[in-house]
C-alpha cells in the first residue's frame, strides 16, 4: 500500500505544472490600477470576449461566474469576478 502512494505521488509530482520564466510573461496583460482593490477596471476589456480568448495572472484570486451556477456570497474584496453567459462569452468583471 506504501509503494503504491509513492509511485502515485511520483507520478503525480511529474504531471506538476512547470514554473514559467519571467521572459515568458506576456507584459501586455492588463493590470489593476488602484480604483477597485481586486484590479476588475483594469480588466473591463475581457467584456464581450469568450473566456477561452481572454489571459490573467495565474496567481490571481478569480472566479469564473456561469449561469445557474450556486455560489458562495461572501466578499471577497481581491477576488475578481468573470460572470459569462450561456455560449460563454463574457458579461461583466466585478471584484467581489
């Protein structure tokens, strides 16, 4: 049972994700600029886009927003919101 957990979390570790370089990163991202604590003003371009064609940081705090979907209230001030419709084509970009 022990051999098996570490060939599993072996084989796991291998599926990690790599770390990207700094030259890798596109720095034509938009950014938060001050007014909203989660940066969403920065991002207002992304509405009207499929969510596939549209890129952020991977270490921000995001939630994706689809219809019917049940989620959590609370507010999370850093955390922007990506609401999308049905044909997933984005909607609106709020912190929350």
């Amino acid at each position: 049972m022990l051999r098996a957990m570490t060939a599993a979390a072996i084989i796991l570790t291998a599926c990690a994700p790599t770390a990207v370089e700094e030259d890798e990163v596109p720095n034509d991202l938009p950014g938060p600029t001050g007014e909203q604590p989660c940066g969403a003003e920065g991002y207002q371009g992304f509405v009207g886009k499929p969510l596939a064609a549209v890129t952020y940081p991977s270490d921000m705090k995001v939630r994706i927003v689809e219809p019917g979907m049940i989620m959590t209230m609370e507010y999370i001030a850093t955390r922007m919101n990506i609401k999308v419709d049905e044909d997933g084509m984005i909607t609106r970009v709020y912190c929350g």
